[in-house]
C-alpha cells in the first residue's frame, strides 16, 4: 500500500494502479496516531475507514505526504557513507595531501560501517555520521521549489531513501513507511572543510510523493536526473536498500533513536539513509530553474522539485539584546 497527500482531495491510498481517497481522514499523521492507538497496522486502519472516489497520481498536485500540525515537532535528519560506493565520491571531495598509507575520515567512517554496520539481530553495530537538517519548516512539499540561502555557495541535490516515523504515546517509535527524498545540500561548502558538513546540510529538504507502507525492497533501483530547459543534462543510476549498503536499517534506526529527545510522544521524524549518487561528483554546477528528479518504480510517482536561490542579504545577522 502506497500513501499520499493529494491537493483538493486529501490523503490517497493507492494499491496497484488503483488510487482512491481515504474518507473521514483529515491527514496521515491522524491516521498514523489512530493505528497506534488501535494497536494496528496502517492498512487495517485504512481498510476500516474505507475508500471513497478514485484519484489520477499522475497528474495530481501533492502536498507532503505526511506533516505535523506543529512544525517544530518534524525533525529532518540523516545519516551518510552508509551506501557501497558512496566513500568514493566523498573522499574525492575530503581528500588532502597525505601519505597514500593514510586514510581520511570519510574513509575511515566507511570501514567502520563495512566492518560493523550490519550486527546480527539485537545487537548494536558500528556508528554511522549523522546530521541534522532542520524541523517541519525545512520540509518543502514535492513538485516545490528546494531553496537554497542566499549565502549559500551551491545547491545540489541527493537522491535519497527516508523513513518516515511517528513516536506514540509510550515513546516508541512507529514507522510509517519509507519515501523517496531530496536532502538536498550545500557540496561546494562540505569541500572546503569536513567540519562544515553540519554548515552543508542545514538546507532545506523534500520527501515523497508517495508512502511506501509496510516492507522496502532489499535492492531498489531508479535514477536521479538534472533536467534543465527541458533536457536532460545529467543523469545516473540510483541504488539503495540493504543489497547496496554498508549498514543495515535496523543498525541506523537504532543509533537515531538511541537518543531520548528522538524518542517525544507525538513527534514526527523523517531520516535520510544516504546515496552514493551525487551530481556534484561529476562536476556538474546546478543553476536556479533546474529540476531534480528521483524515480524508483516501486514507489510510484517520481519526487521533482526546482532550483532556486534567495536573494542575498547584506551585511550580518542582526541580534537585539532585552
């Protein structure tokens, strides 16, 4: 089952080709709260509140497919080199002058997550690079403009898996599926100085269209292109899931929610598992008006969204003492 935010007619439940809104559901983190509540799984709670007309995806606007009534209550955060292939492309970007003998930290993280990130069942494996992105006012709704600041030295994106989690009331965390998603950063920022990678991912992010409910695909499959005037400019394949990882989902579920502050009743998280597909490592410079597009065939329609840049603001931030 598949799950969406449709403008002008609400949260949509898709199976197969069949799309119809849910009725008497005023969005999908109700929902998700009311499964819980019922101690049961979202398709059940969906079945429960029946199907009402049928909805054509491909031409729909969409909202996010899922958001919280307060937005300081949605956290955006990941985790990187968590993708076989992915240290390649971050180590071109971290590399200095050192001894062939000496490894960066990039490439040091990576080992650590081949060599642990996958422990056997109820045990805790290696720890992966983790960042924080922002709350629900840096979640921008798919087919939205991805804007970045306007100090910001680039703009670029990063084809991502996100899992999508309410906490219920006893503080455990409840997945609601998994999403495609843009976490989009600042690359040309990251090179300079791996210490700026915090700097880098404070950036606004997107997640969806669609919700996929219930198990991901151990190798999923797509693409992530550039589009810009109409034609592609750049486009690769995009692969993810546990058959092309160094670390397994439980492993990383398990070193974010390892954290009380993760763990608040009724808050909604939305975590990046990384890629280790970047534009930016094949030199390309995005510009404003460029589309991202993410397509991965089981989870329905493609995520797009367009470049832009604010405006700068001159001089420094202000701050007024009380």
């Amino acid at each position: 089952m598949h799950l969406s935010t449709v403008k002008g007619a609400g949260v949509v439940a898709r199976q197969g080709d069949a799309a119809r809104i849910v009725l008497n559901t005023a969005s999908v983190y109700e929902l998700a709260n009311a499964a819980i509540l019922a101690g049961h799984d979202l398709k059940t709670e969906v079945e429960r509140r029946g199907l009402g007309a049928t909805v054509d995806l491909a031409t729909a606007t969409f909202d996010l497919p899922v958001s919280h009534p307060d937005p300081a209550h949605l956290h955006l955060t990941g985790t990187g080199l968590t993708h076989l292939g992915s240290a390649s492309a971050r180590d071109a970007m971290h590399a200095k002058l050192a001894g062939a003998e000496t490894l960066t930290d990039s490439m040091k993280m990576f080992r650590m997550g081949l060599e642990g990130g996958r422990p056997p069942e109820g045990e805790v494996g290696a720890q992966p690079e983790w960042f924080y992105k922002g709350n629900g006012h840096a979640a921008i709704a798919p087919g939205a403009d991805l804007k970045a600041p306007g100090f910001a030295e680039d703009g670029g994106e990063e084809p991502e898996i996100a899992g999508i989690y309410l906490i219920g009331p006893d503080g455990t965390p409840h997945r609601i599926g998994w999403a495609l998603g843009n976490e989009f950063s600042d690359h040309v920022t990251e090179r300079v100085n791996y210490l700026w990678l915090a700097h880098s991912k404070l950036r606004v992010a997107s997640y969806g269209p669609e919700i996929l409910v219930g198990d991901l695909p151990t190798d999923i499959r797509g693409t992530s292109a550039i589009i810009r005037n109409g034609k592609t400019l750049w486009e690769k394949p995009f692969l993810s899931g546990e058959a092309n990882m160094s670390h397994s989902f439980a492993n990383l579920e398990h070193h974010h929610f390892k954290y009380d502050i993760f763990r608040q009743p009724g808050d909604l998280h939305v975590h990046y598992f990384g890629t280790a597909t970047l534009s930016f490592a094949d030199g390309i410079k995005t510009e404003p008006g460029d589309v991202f597009e993410i397509a991965v065939p089981e989870f329905g329609q493609p995520l797009r969204n367009h470049l832009s840049f604010a405006a700068p603001v001159p001089g420094t931030a202000k701050v007024r003492a009380l």
